[in-house]
C-alpha cells in the first residue's frame, strides 16, 4: 500500500513514522503541516516499509510512505464507538474532522476543517451537499445517498451546527429518482435540510453551478463560496464528516466508480486509500475480454487526469477510474477541421465564456485580450467546449495552457517586483 | 494487458458532431426545396445544380492541390456552398454561368481569406451578386412556357396582386430554391438540431415584418405580409443565409443586431428600392458589419454581468431590462429609429421632389413638342385618371395630356405623359410628343430605373429614335429586331420586359391621341 504525503491541496503532510515501524487501519501516518494541509492515514495495518519516491496518480514522483499490508486490517482502539455528538463544541467538532484528514472527495482536495472555519460563520447561508456526479460516467455520489442517505444528514446536521444561520441543501440530480427519493424520506423531519432536485447536466457538480442553482447568484472564480455566503460539500465528503465526529472513524476509504466501456464488471466500490490501481481492477473482474484499453482516467471522461501507469496509488481524491477502449482526444486530432464559427461552444459554457474568441486570440499570443476582454481566467475548464466542437479544436487543452502561462507570468513578474 | 496508456489533458470524450456531418445535415435540410425546384422546373434546374455543386468541390480541392494545403474539399462545406448558390438562380442560368458562380465563391470569396471559417461574406451570395452584374440577362431570365416572365417578387413590386399560395408552394416562377413551405420545414428542422441559431432567423423575420409592417404602407395587412416574406429569397436568407456561421456574429445580443439589421434592411429595401434580389444585398451588408459587432458586443461571463452582482447584493427583484428581454428592446428600437429616420427624410424632400418631378416633366414636354412654349392641359384625361387605360396595353396608367402652344397661342402638337407599371424594375415614365399630323415627333423617359445595361438602354436614343416620324395607330415589338416595317419597333436585346412595357405605353398614348384628341373633337 502506498500513501503519498500529499492526497490533498496545499503542503505534503510530514510523515510520523519511519522504516520498519508497525502501524495500524486508521492511524496517522504522516500530520498535516501547515494550514492548508491535511494528516495521512494508513488503511491497513502492516509494517512501513518505506518513505521514498513514487510513481503517483498524476505522473509525478512524490513522497509517499510505503507501507506491507499484513493483510489483517487491525484498527487502532476506539474506531467505530459512537459518541454523543450533542456534548461536543464546536472547536472539537472541527479539530475532529482535521484529525481524521478529511479533505474534498469531489476531487480538488481541499481541507474541511479549512472550509469549516470561514472569517464570518454567521453569514454562511447555505451549507450545500453535494450530491450530483462531478461528471457523466461515475455513480458514487448516487450509491452513497442511495445506502447511506441518513448518515449523510446527520454528517450535514454536524456542519449546520457551525453556521446557525445557514440552511442545509442537498442538491441531487433529476436523473437519480431513487437517491431522491430515500434522501427526501431521509430528511423528514430534519427542520434545516431540504433535498433539491436539479437538472441533468454537466457541469452541475461544480461548485460554481451548484451555488448559482441554490442561491440565483454567479460568482466570478476569484471569489470564494463562502464570500457569497455558501459551503458546498461533497456527500462523501460529508458522510466522511459524520463517520469521523460521532464515530471517531479516520478517512481512509471511501466510495469510488471503476468504470468505462473497457471494464468487464463496471461498480462502485470501497475502496482504502494507497490501493494499487491495477489491484482493484484485476480483483473486480479486470477488463472486457477483446478490448484494447487505450486510457485509464483518475475520475471522469471530461477532467479526468490520464494515468501513464497502472501502478499508481488511488488518494482520498479519486473518486473514479475510467477506462476507455476509444481515445477522443486521439480521434479528435485526426478529425479537426478550421474553426466553423458555429458558436457551439459559447452555447455550452457555464461560465458564459466566448471560447471561440478565447481560442483565437490565444493563437494571437493576444494574453492582454484574452485576460481583460474575453475574461480568460474565468474558465474553470471543465472540458464542455472541446467536447462539443465539431472541428475537434483543443480549446479547453489550450485554455489550460494559456492559463498556466498568464499565471506564470504574473508569478514571475511579482517575484520581480519583490527583489 | 495493453500497457501502452495514452495521455493527454481532458476532455477524454467527444460529441458525435463534426464539421462534415454538420454540413451534410445542412445539405439535408436543403433537399426538400431542391427536390421540389428540379420538379417544377424541369430537368434544367437539376443540371443547373450538379453543375454549381461540382464546380464549387472541384474548385475547392484543385486549390488545395496548387496551394499545397491539406484537402479541405471533403468536409463537405463546399457542396453547400454550391447547392445554396444554386437555389438562388433561375432554372433558366445556363449551367456554365452558375459553374462560373460556384468558382468564383470557393476561390475568391472562401479560399482567397483563409478558406473555411475564414471568408467575411457568405459565398453563395457572394458570387450570385458577381453573377448579376456579369451576366445580368441570364440571371434575370425567368422563363414561363419559353417565354419571359416576371416573378412574383417584380410583380408585387409593381403593386401587383400575386398568388401566396402558389408561392408558398414554390410552385410559380422564380428561383429554384423558391418553395418556402419546403424552405421552412428544412430551416426548422437545423433549428431543432441547434444547428442554426434561433436568434438570427427570428430577428431576420420580426425586423423584416415590423418594418414592413410599419412603413410598408400597408399596415400589419396579412396577405401583404405574407406576399412579401414567400417573395424574393428571404425565407432562404433568414434561415440559410443570414445563420452561415463565419459571418454572423459570436453573442447572443450580437445575433440579433445582425438579424435585425437583415430583416430591416431588407424591408427598407422593399419599401423605398428595388425589389429584385435585394435581401440578398441586405445580407451582405449585415456579413460587413459582423466585425464591428464582434468587436464591440462582446458578452461578460455570468458572474460579470450587472444582474449578477445585484443578485449577491441581496437584491431579488429582477430590473426592467431583465424582464423585457433586451435582443427585443434593440429590434424594436433600431427599427423605428430606422424607419422614422427615413420616412422623416421622405417627408422633407417630398415637396421638392414632386417640384423636381414636374419641372422634368415639363422639360419632357418641350423636348417631345419642339416650337411650344406654353402647354395647357387637356381636360380630357380626368376621365382615365388613376385607372388602367384600355384592356390592350397591360398596367398603362395616362398621367395627363397637354396641347404645345407657340408664341401666338397656336397649338403646334401635343404630349402624352404614360407611366407603364410592368418595367422590369417597377414603374417607368415617359412623354410621347405628337405633331399636329398624327406623326409621333419624339419620345422622352422621365422615370426608367431598369437594369443597367439592359433595360436601361431603352433611355438611348438607338431604341427611342426608332418612333420618330412615325405615323401609324399602333407599333408592333419585335424583341429579336430586324424590323422593316413602319409600325414595327426592335426591342432592346436582353430586355423584353422593359420594350415591352414602353412600347405599351406609346400604343397607349396613341390610342388615347387618336380617341380623345384628333378624334375626340376638341
């Protein structure tokens, strides 16, 4: 098993034990340094083997603490008791949730405990769960509300208890009837939680779409949701929230889809942290017979992050695995014509972008226009105008470039300022 | 296990559309028309159409060849340029002139500017207007039963009755992309695929009625509404032309200036030009002016517009401006100010044009009755004022009658203003000068706005000498020439319709001459 030190945004976690150390399921393994960061948990009990360089999820060589399952899953004491969550502060509740190094299970990894400590708690309006899929493919979210519907309303009920003023929404798209419906059943009697029902379509799981759909507000991406009063929290991440305040249960594992048409038995599965990505598919019936897999995404087919390798570990993070038989980007490379000027993409953003100015005054090198007139930066490249264009433009592709590119240079040019 | 992973940043997935089968689609939405135009023109248009279609990919995929660059021919744009340019000719267009057209539009208008994506006017619009002032008289030739017809667009330009029905079915003379009812199933059917936008075509349509409707003269009159929209390609231009994607805009308030302007400028045209073929003229204004409307419509993101901010702020009632969408509040308003604009204009220099009028009918006067230098008009033609004269003569209207009168008070001949509403171009105007033998003396043009080159040479002297000196009750056209006769006229080559029509009106003022004046005993 193998946990790299940083599952989550911000600073890697220091690691807190060393070689040959025996560990157990549940203990912290490496602690949180700094604000933004978050502790590491071991999933399995075993002896650390040891704290090197590894092949990670996004390609890159991190720190990561190796640890040889004794295949025993031997909890650390006290895992699974419920308490009285009633009797807790609202300092233990948050110091809970940091212990258990809960981060965002969308998929940006942010520390909850973070989150749950805006400047003004008072003026949070709404904490909203979020219960629709990041994107087409994974089911998660769907299977979790569908299992566990009231230990998500009680881990919502936990984070309302922060924010007296605020109201709990859970959001859940029209095309899960039956998360709907055992969530709604769920929230009878719950005062301050009401289910959402929203429409299908992608992306309804951003954080951006979910807030203008509750609170008639859009918000540009320099502000936060807690500037427009809001605290948007994945299901599972919220689940994980319950598990650890009232039954002092670390995070590490969750909910997670295998899936894509390359995958014999496609499933949602729990699954512990440090897990080889190749492990869970061979023990979940492996590939189709016949099919050749041409991509592995950590997540879904729009943002999906594309695995070189499939020796990699699945982090806090991953809430999908898609494996694809049919590689659009490649396909998409043989096909592209000129750009139409069909305005296809400017119908599909969410931000109300233009990509197709944004895509040609990124071809200009025009990063003045790109930024101040057309607003580049907005772009929370979810993928919708690659993926609908019938000249097959990489425009998302380019608009991450450019974006790294402007922000490089504003980085360079401010360290310049500093000196 | 296959190990070799591919990589790339997402999206990982791509929509079924690509640009060919968007442009088969479109081509599909043409069929019902272009099946319809082959049935009821004949096989002509069929070969009219395969040539401007082949000529337009041949074209595409020799440039690429010479040019080196990697063939663009099959992504089938340029089968629609050729089938849209077709549509828009009469199946009269010898194949060879629309193959010309086809060429001109892949070549100059598409390739020459950076090829797909890349031309700033629409193609297909583009070359037929090259086509009209190259070849204006096989491109104005509408032949009924082999005979030279007008369409029911130059009809109702002339303030004549024409049939809706048989134009909505695409069944009477004109183009061969002329069936709206197949034109409309077709636009409807890309609009539901989003494939075209719905901004542009409604605002083509609502600008078009609104300012027909406000200025054309004749109110919100149904059938004078319907006449104009089934006529003259705008039902082709709203939904075919006015969405090709290159040249129209990028925003949503950006569509609906453009289509506004379209539908307006249309119906100006209408109202105060010519009829004939200007929607397509409109089109390619509005193509013009997409830049400038790109440059300055450029939309915020969500988050950044005014409302939005409101909306955080706490406020919940929605401005006026939101409630009224604003695409409405800029047709409505760029129209009247349009409308208003022009008609103010109208209304002052109306009075001088009428002064101008009469003084030019004056001069004609002098000019067709050499020697007088007083006229005095003939009381006579109150009785046909205002109505077609005689039944012989086709939409012959007598505007008045005047006796030349010399220094002394004697009459020294007599002049006949006649204006023939059947000129290619709507209504032309002319004096025909008698002398006191019966003989005509001279003929003169007061209003003749034909074809240059065409009807226009009418207004030369080699056409209207040929009346000179001439004594008879009536003349006979020959629009082929090679007359010998005394009675017998040659037509100006090319425009039957304009010889026609003031050959009409010299009969016409010779039957009344010779009924109300010589005969008439005063």
């Amino acid at each position: 098993m193998v946990f790299p030190l940083s599952m989550h945004i911000g600073k890697p976690a220091k690691p807190v034990v060393k070689r040959n150390d025996l560990v157990l399921a549940g203990q912290v393994i490496a602690e949180a340094d700094g604000f933004i960061s978050a502790n590491v948990i071991s999933s399995c009990s075993g002896k650390v083997k040891a704290v090197e360089k590894r092949r990670t999820i996004s390609g890159a060589l991190l720190d990561c603490i190796v640890i040889e399952n004794d295949g025993l899953f031997t909890e650390v004491e006290g895992i699974g008791q419920e308490r009285d969550v009633s009797k807790l502060t609202n300092a233990e509740i948050v110091q809970a949730v940091k212990d258990a190094g809960i981060v965002g299970l969308g998929g940006a990894g942010f520390p909850t405990n973070v989150k749950l400590m805006p400047k003004n708690p008072d003026a949070i309006r709404f904490v909203i769960a979020n219960g629709a899929e990041c994107e087409p493919y994974l089911t998660c979210n769907d299977r979790l509300m569908q299992e566990n519907a009231s230990e998500i309303l009680d881990g919502l009920e936990i984070m309302l208890r922060l924010f007296p003023n605020a109201e709990g929404v859970v959001g859940i798209e029209k095309n899960k009837p039956e998360a709907i419906r055992t969530m709604q059943k769920a929230a009878e009697g719950r005062e301050r939680i009401r289910i959402l029902p929203l429409k299908t379509k992608y992306p309804q799981g951003g954080e951006h779409n979910l807030i203008q759909v509750v609170t008639g507000a859009d918000y540009p991406v320099t502000m936060l949701p807690a500037d427009v009063g809001c605290i948007v929290s994945n299901v599972g991440t919220i689940y994980a929230v319950n598990r650890a305040v009232r039954f002092s249960e670390p995070l590490f594992k969750h909910v997670m889809t295998l899936t894509g048409e390359a995958v014999a038995e496609p499933c949602n599965l729990i699954v512990r942290d440090g897990t080889i990505v190749r492990e869970i598919l061979e023990a979940n019936g492996g590939l189709k017979e016949g099919v050749e897999l041409k991509k592995v995404l950590a997540g879904g087919p729009m943002m999906g992050f594309a695995l070189g390798s499939l020796d990699v570990p699945v982090v806090k993070t991953t809430n999908g695995l898609t494996m694809l038989s049919e590689d659009g980007f490649e396909n998409a490379g043989k096909q592209q014509t000129a750009c139409l000027r069909c305005g296809r993409c400017t119908s599909v953003c969410p931000t109300g972008l233009l990509p197709e100015l944004m895509a040609e005054a990124a071809e200009l090198k025009d990063y003045e226009r790109y930024e101040k007139k057309l607003y580049g930066l907005e772009c929370v490249q979810c993928g919708s105008c690659s993926f609908i264009c019938p000249a097959r433009r990489p425009l998302t592709e380019t608009f991450k470039r450019v974006k790294a590119e402007i922000m490089a240079a504003k980085r360079a040019k401010q360290a310049g300022g500093a000196k | 296990m296959n190990e070799k992973l591919h990589i790339s940043s997402g999206p990982h997935v791509r929509s079924g559309w690509t640009t060919q089968k968007i442009m088969f689609t479109v081509v599909l939405a043409l069929l019902p028309a272009t099946v319809v135009g082959v049935i009821v023109n004949g096989w002509k248009a069929l070969f009219v159409i395969l040539a401007s279609v082949a000529a337009a990919v041949l074209s595409e995929a020799l440039f690429d060849l010479v040019t080196k660059r990697p063939p663009t021919w099959k992504d089938g744009s340029a089968v629609v340029t050729g089938l849209m340019l077709a549509l828009t000719l009469s199946a009269d267009t010898p194949a060879h002139i629309a193959a010309i057209g086809a060429v001109f539009a892949i070549i100059v208008v598409k390739c020459a500017f950076g090829g797909l994506g890349k031309n700033f006017i629409n193609p297909a619009l583009a070359a037929r207007c090259f086509l009209l002032i190259s070849f204006p008289g096989s491109m104005t030739k509408f032949l009924v039963d082999g005979v030279s017809a007008p369409t029911p667009i130059a009809e109702l330009a002339a303030g004549k009755a024409v049939n809706i029905t048989s134009m909505f079915l695409g069944t009477s003379n004109g183009i061969i992309g002329s069936s709206i009812i197949c034109l409309l199933i077709g636009g409807l059917f890309l609009w539901a695929l989003d494939i075209i936008k719905g901004q542009i075509w409604i605002s083509v349509l609502v600008g078009f009625i609104l300012f027909l409707g406000i200025f054309g003269g004749q109110g919100f009159d149904p059938k004078f509404l319907a006449a104009h929209l089934c006529g003259g390609g705008v039902v082709l231009g709203a939904f075919f032309m006015a969405t090709d994607y290159c040249t129209s805009p990028v925003s949503r308030l950006g569509h609906t200036i453009y289509g506004g302007m379209i539908g307006i400028m249309g119906a100006l045209f209408r109202v105060f030009g010519t009829a004939a073929d200007s929607f397509s003229y409109s089109i390619i204004i509005a193509n013009l002016f997409v830049p400038l409307i790109d440059h300055f419509i450029i939309s915020k993101p969500y988050a950044f517009r005014k409302h939005a901010e409101k909306v955080r702020n706490g406020e919940t009632k929605k401005p006026l401006s939101k409630r009224i969408p604003r695409p409405v509040v800029v047709l409505t308003a760029t129209a009247l100010i349009a409308g208003l604009a022009l008609s103010g204009v109208y209304m002052l220099t109306k009075d001088r044009i009428e002064a101008e009028k009469a003084a030019k009918e004056m001069e004609a006067y002098r000019t067709v009755v050499p020697g007088a230098e007083t006229f005095e008009k003939l009381a006579a033609v109150e009785e046909f004022k205002g109505e077609v004269y005689g039944t012989s003569f086709g939409r012959v209207y007598i505007n008045e009658a005047v006796a030349g009168k010399d220094d002394a008070g004697n009459t020294v001949g007599y002049a006949v203003s006649v204006t023939s509403s059947e000129g290619y171009d709507g209504d032309l105007t002319l004096s025909i000068g008698i002398g006191m033998d019966g003989a005509i003396t001279s003929i003169s043009f007061t209003e003749l706005h034909e074809t240059p080159g065409k009807g226009m040479l009418a207004g030369e002297p080699l056409f209207m000498d040929q009346f000179k000196g001439r004594n008879v009750t009536s003349f006979k056209l020959l629009k082929d020439g090679g007359s010998t006769k005394e009675n017998e006229i040659d037509g100006v080559s090319g425009a039957t319709i304009t010889s026609k029509a003031a050959v009409n009106a010299v009969n016409a003022a010779l039957d009344f001459y010779h009924k109300s004046i010589a005969g008439g005993g005063r």
